[in-house]
C-alpha cells in the first residue's frame, strides 16, 4: 500500500545522505534567464500571490510535496546524476521561474533545458529520521526560486532510499507517481545499460498558454462563467465552507493555523464493491457516491437541502501531457440537493450528472471567474480564499502503483497552514481509507472525529444496507 501523510510521519531510515543541486553554471543561465510572454496557470498565479502575502508566517507557507521509494544495492552517483539531469530536463516546469512585483503580476522566466546540470552534494551521516526530515526540507527552496527541488538518496546498508522534494508549483499527486516511476526508470537504464521505454511527455508551459488563451476569451456573458457565478449566487453569494466548526478566526487574515491530518479506515474492499454495485444500478460512479455520502452528512449537521461540494480534476488533456510534471489540477462544482425525503440512492445519480455537468468547467478557472465578476455580480469572495475539498482518488490507477509496495513508495506533504478541510477518500486494493487535512485547532480535531464517524457510518451502512437514509431529527428543517 502506498504511504500517505505529512513530512513529518516520514520516517527515513539513518543513513549517507546526498543531494543532487544545480552547479553554479546552471544556476547563473537560470538568473540571466530571459523572461517569457506565457504567464504562469491561473492555479499557480494565486498560489504565488498566497506564498508571498503571507511571508511572515514564520513557516513555509508554500506546500512541498515529497516522494521516496527505496533501491536495492549500492548507489551509483554518476547514473543517478545521469538519471536526475535527464529527468529535470525532460520536464519544462522545471525551466521555469518566477517574478512576482508589488501590484501582483507575474512575470515568468526560461531557461533553456540544456543548460539544466545538476551536480551530488553530501550532505552527510545522520542517523535519526528527523534530522535527514529537516535537512530535506530546509533544503528545498521555495517557488520564488528556480530550483523549487530537491532530489537526493540516503544510503543505507544494502541499499538506498531516493527522495524528491518538489515545491506544489511544480507538481501534483500524479506527477509524484510519475516522478517515482520516471526516476526508477532512468537510474537502471544509466546504471545497469537496461532500457526502459521513457514514455512521450507534453509541455506545462504549453498547457499554461492554452489555459490563459482560454480564460482570454471569455468575459461575463460566456455560459460558464455565468454557470460558476450562478452556484456562488445560489450558496448566498459565498463559497462553500466545512459544517462543523474549525476555530479559526475567519476574521484575521494574519491568523496562521498549522495543519493537522486524519486517518480512518473506511471499509475493505468487498464493502467497497458493494458501494460499487449499489452505484452501477443507479447510473453513477465512485466519485458520485463521495460527493453523495458527503451531501448527506453536510445535510444531517447543518439542515441545508443545498450541498456546493467541490472536486479536484485532472486538467491534462494529450497522451502526452498524461506523463507530464506539472501541476494540472483545477476545482469543479458538484452541487446536490438533498431534500428532507433524500436517501443516497435517490441523490447518487443526480449527484452522478452534477459531475458530468462539472467537468464541462475543468478548463475554466474560478480564478479567472473572479477576476471576470464585477462588484453587482453577486459573490463575495476574499483574496487568499480556501474552500472544502472532496477528493476520491483510485490509488490502484495511480501510475506504477503496482510496484510501490515493492519498492516502499509514500508520498507526503508539508504541514503548511489550512484554512478549510481538504479530503481524500482514497482506495487501494484492499481497504478504503480517509484523509481529511485540516486547521490544527481543537476544535477542529473534535469537528473532523465527529465527520469521520458520520462518513464511515454511512459508507459502511451503504455497504451493508445497500443505501442510507439520514435520521429524521437530523434533517428536520
């Protein structure tokens, strides 16, 4: 099973620990980089906007995401540098970097791929997990820096642990996977003269040109601007927000709450082909049945009939872009009307065509939205905004999962802060599990015990019973 959490639940084994930076040739043709018309995605704009509003966190504001797996036998320093050069240079988010001046324009920079050379740096022997931890993390610089990245090795007796550390600007879940398999790949093939076919990739700065060619043409009257605005108007003119409390001060943007994570099983996999089964009869998926399950439970604890849930989707469109590094992920609303007579099975396949209608908005940015909506438009949303996220991931389809057991594959994510609750309910090919992220508060983790019980109540009860109903208290108006 792949490992999921935060940095912290990283427990590396002691070791010789070595990392792969940028020579100095490498980093001087990154700061002459000329600058480049194409701006950066929408997502990765506010993102950059974020890291530095709240510079003064104390912290790392900006998310790093971090992948490991572990190789058998000695390392090769020449075929991992071969393998680490090779990998960098394939992927044009990492030619890429960023200016960002006082009025919150972006300007980017690129370097020519060639000129991207890495060179190993030992860092030394440590033998507990959280100084390596730390050293790996300190070591990362941040997404105003070319080289957001870190890729290096712990040696250890029989073999070596291979860690990447990328800053989210650069990457996402899949690109993590694709990382590990990409990297595992080119090390053997440099090491021991094996050929693994290296697989097409796309262009991220090719996709950030059509997404901000897209978003160039549309204005207020285009259907799905007015689509996004319309379901912002219906939830009151605000977005979304987790129904229990979180205990944060909602109104001090200054107020940083670290992250916490949760994670509950939620039943194994015969109950998860029940939920299966019980969806195929009414025309819906997975997916359908989370957002369901998470309309029902939004509907017991605050009396709503209206659910705004949103998902996270995958914006790569060619067989190209499906191998690439980069972070392609946007927002889609899935909104559910739970009336006061609704069981799961008398919403899921309505929830089913609200993600249909969704995806039509994967290319059209809420980002942009905003920037589009003027002040009699109906919504009232703050810079920095967050909002609850379900997510349902099949880590079975998860590329190269199939080997991560054999290699102890897990993927983490720093603490950063949280505003919202983030979800993932995540299958795997013997249980369901659930991860919620969320503000480190008290009351926030007496809020998420509470959900998650609910959440597996249910899920396990559809399993069981082959569909829910919410108790009448619950969804007395």
């Amino acid at each position: 099973m792949v490992s999921f959490g935060l940095i912290e639940d990283w427990h590396p084994r002691p070791g010789r620990v070595t990392s792969w930076v940028p020579t100095a040739a490498s980093s001087a043709a990154a700061a002459a980089a000329p600058t480049d018309p194409v701006p950066p995605s929408h997502q990765q704009q506010e993102y950059l906007r974020s890291a530095r509003r709240n510079a003064a966190a104390g912290f790392r504001f900006s998310r790093l995401c971090l992948l490991c797996f572990d190789i058998q036998g000695a390392l090769d320093v020449e075929a991992m540098t071969s393998a680490i050069t090779t990998f960098l240079r394939r992927h044009d988010t990492f030619a890429s970097w960023f200016d960002l001046d006082d009025d919150g324009s972006v300007t980017r920079h690129v370097l020519a791929t060639d000129d991207i050379d890495v060179e190993p740096a030992v860092q030394g022997s440590f033998d507990d997990a959280e100084t390596i931890r730390d050293l790996v993390g300190d070591h990362t610089p941040g997404p105003f820096d070319w080289d957001c990245f870190r890729i290096g090795t712990i040696e250890w007796n029989g073999g070596f642990t291979v860690f990447a550390a990328v800053d989210h600007l650069d990457t996402d879940g899949i690109s993590q996977a694709l990382t590990a398999t990409e990297l595992m790949s080119l090390y053997l093939n440099a090491a021991f003269a094996m050929n693994n076919p290296l697989p097409e990739v796309g262009s991220y700065h090719d996709y950030c040109r059509r997404e901000r060619d897209l978003s160039a043409r549309l204005t207020l009257d285009s259907p799905e601007v007015a689509r996004w605005l319309e379901l912002v108007r219906d939830n009151g003119g605000r977005l979304p927000s987790f129904p229990l409390t979180l205990g944060r001060r909602d109104d001090d943007p200054s107020d940083h709450t670290r992250s916490a994570i949760h994670t509950a099983q939620v039943f194994t996999e015969p109950q998860a082909r029940a939920v299966d089964e019980v969806c195929r009869r009414h025309g819906a998926g997975f997916t359908a049945a989370v957002m369901s399950v998470a309309a029902l439970a939004y509907a017991e604890f605050t009396g709503s009939d209206r659910y705004f849930g949103l998902t996270p989707k995958s914006t790569r469109r060619s067989a190209g872009e499906m191998n690439t590094i980069g972070w392609f992920t946007s927002l889609i609303p899935v909104p559910i009307e739970v009336p006061t007579t609704a069981t799961f099975t008398s919403i899921v396949g309505a929830a089913q065509e609200a993600f249909e209608k969704g995806k039509d908005l994967t290319d059209v940015s809420f980002h942009r939205v905003l920037e589009l909506a003027t002040p009699d438009s109906g919504v009232h949303v703050s810079p920095g905004w967050s909002v609850p996220m379900v997510s349902y991931v099949d880590v079975r389809k998860l590329p190269g999962v199939e080997m991560f057991d054999a290699i102890n594959g897990a993927l983490y994510g720093s603490r950063g802060s949280s505003e919202e609750v983030f979800m993932w309910v995540n299958r795997f090919t013997d249980v369901t599990s659930v991860t919620l992220l969320y503000p480190d508060t008290p009351e926030a983790q007496n809020s998420i015990k509470i959900y998650v019980e609910r959440l597996v109540e249910i899920l396990t009860t559809i399993a069981a019973q082959g569909d829910y109903e919410p108790g009448v208290a619950a969804l007395a108006r």
